[in-house]
C-alpha cells in the first residue's frame, strides 16, 4: 500500500497507540494521514504535542479514516464497540491490537462484513525491533493482511498465523520481552554477587543478550547448537547448565507461557 492513499486512526492510543503511531511516523507515513483518540484530555494534548498528530473523538475517527487501529485495554473494548460499531461502514478495516480478543468479539458488534484484522505486536516497535503476528479475521481477505503488514513491517518483523495461534504468541511474542527483562535484571544481580559493580554487570548482561540473539538471527543456527559451541567438556558453562536445569528453569518457562496463554483467554472471556 502507498502511505499516502489512506488515512488510519489509532483508537485509544495509549502504549501501544502510541508504539504504532511513532513506528508509522519514522517511516515515514504522513502525520496529515493519521488519526488518534484518547480518553482523556490530557492524553489527546501530549499526544499533539509530541507527533503533531490530530486527536478527534472516536466517532470523528470512524468517519474520516480508513483503517481503525484499536488499541485499547481487552476490558475497554466492549464500551468501545458499543459507541462506535453501528457507525463503522462496512468497508473500513478494522484491526485490533487487543490481547486476548478474537476477531469475533469485534465482527458480533460490527456491520456484517466489517473485516477484522487481529494483530499482536510487541514493545521493542519502539526501536523497530518488534515481532507482530498478524490473522485474518471475518472478511479479511489477502489485500487488508497485506495491508496490515504494510503498516507493522517498519516496526520490526512480521508473520501471518492462523488465528487460532494467537493466543500462544501472545503469551510468548507479546509478553516476551517482560521474560528477557526478567532474565536480564537476574542476571545482573548474579553479576553484583560475584562482586562486579552493578553498571558493569548490567553491560556485559544487555551486549551479551544483543550478541546472542544476533548469532541466533543471523546464524541460522539451532539454539542447542549454538550453546554447544559455548559448552566445553568439564567447563564453567555446563556447571552453570546443570544448575539451571537443577532449578526446573526449563520447566518453569513452559509453565510460566502456559499460564500467560490461559490468562490470555481469561481476559477474553471476561471482555464478554
Ligand atoms: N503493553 C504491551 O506490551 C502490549 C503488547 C501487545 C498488545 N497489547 C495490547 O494493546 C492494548 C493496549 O494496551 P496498552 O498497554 O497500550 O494500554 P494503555 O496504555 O492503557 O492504552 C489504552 C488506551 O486506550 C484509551 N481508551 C480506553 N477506552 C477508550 C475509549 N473508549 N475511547 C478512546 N480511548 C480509550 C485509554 O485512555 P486512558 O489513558 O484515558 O485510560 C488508554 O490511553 C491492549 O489491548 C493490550 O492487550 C499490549
């Protein structure tokens, strides 16, 4: 799609909003071409203040854009349709950023043949390294994912999956960037207990965590072969392996995305 033949408001642009209205804008889509809502006053103000992007109120939203991006809370969603649903035509896509939403939850408060995009990116979009897996929803055809792609392939990567799927990226693409985090503030206070001062620690920890997922991108390389190569026969890498796996690391990540994943589907259930 050309970015300049389409106009497409955020609606409830708050994190994630606001993720994709800046991505969107350092690649260079035309601010005259985007559109954002917000609940609150002051939200709307910094909003224009820090992109230049005019806020409008979402039903304003509905009738001067093409494609509505709604990225407000799983919870928020229902109040949300139910101002704006009835006055969507037809032919606008909708594409949803909600976790946990399916498309159907959109299409039951749409016009018949609304198509529906659902869409699950991440916050590293803030640095155009975001993972966003995309699904077609009712009436979404090749051209709207394509569409859809055309507008998150700037913030990072993408990748169609069947909808079905989209709870588990959530629970592991969307959320994972929590789990490095995780991984990283730990590994830095591994680092302080054995004495290193907390800037150093935390610097060898980010450039080793940028190194490896470079080597995994760039390499092709299974991940086990990859830390083979750093797992010498009675070496100091595999007493730390045996430790990790003493301690049901492995165990607990398939756990803790499982649980991400039916929380993903909880919060569906309770979005109605
Ligand atoms: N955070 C993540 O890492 C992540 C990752 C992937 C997907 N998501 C999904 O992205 C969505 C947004 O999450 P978030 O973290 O960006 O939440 P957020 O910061 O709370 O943003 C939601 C925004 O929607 C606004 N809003 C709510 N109801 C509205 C309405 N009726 N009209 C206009 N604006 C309305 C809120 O306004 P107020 O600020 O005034 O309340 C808020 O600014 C969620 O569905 C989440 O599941 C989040």
């Amino acid at each position: 799609m050309s970015a300049g033949v389409r106009t497409v408001a955020v609606i409830g642009a708050g994190k994630i909003g606001e993720l994709m209205l800046s991505g969107l804008l350092r690649s260079g889509w035309p601010v005259d071409r985007l559109l954002a809502t917000a609940r609150r006053p002051a939200r709307a103000e910094e909003l224009t203040a820090r992109y230049g992007v005019r806020v409008v109120d979402n039903l304003a939203a509905v009738e001067q854009a093409e494609v509505l991006a709604v990225a407000v809370k799983p919870q928020d969603a229902a109040a949300l349709l139910d101002e704006i649903g009835p006055k969507v035509p037809a032919d606008k896509l909708v594409i949803s950023l909600c976790a946990g939403l399916p498309s159907s939850f959109f299409s039951r408060r749409l016009p018949e043949g609304t198509p529906v995009v659902r869409v699950m990116t991440n916050t590293p979009a803030l640095v155009d390294q975001a993972m966003t897996a995309i699904s077609a929803g009712a009436y979404a055809t090749g051209a709207h994912l394509a569409l859809a792609e055309d507008m998150f392939k700037p913030l990072g990567a993408t990748i169609r999956v069947p909808e079905s799927q989209q709870d588990a990226v959530t629970a592991l693409s969307g959320s994972g960037p929590a789990y490095f985090y995780l991984l990283v503030e730990a590994m830095t206070d591994a680092g302080i207990l054995l004495g290193l001062p907390r800037q150093v620690a935390h610097d060898l920890i980010v450039q080793t965590a940028i190194g490896a997922a470079v080597m995994l991108r760039e390499s092709g390389e299974h991940p086990v072969k990859l830390r083979e190569a750093v797992t010498s026969p009675a070496g100091t890498t595999i007493s730390a392996i045996r430790e990790l796996e003493n301690h049901g690391v492995r165990a607990a990540l398939l756990a803790a995305v499982e649980a991400a994943r039916d929380r993903a589907r909880e919060i569906a259930a309770q979005a109605g």
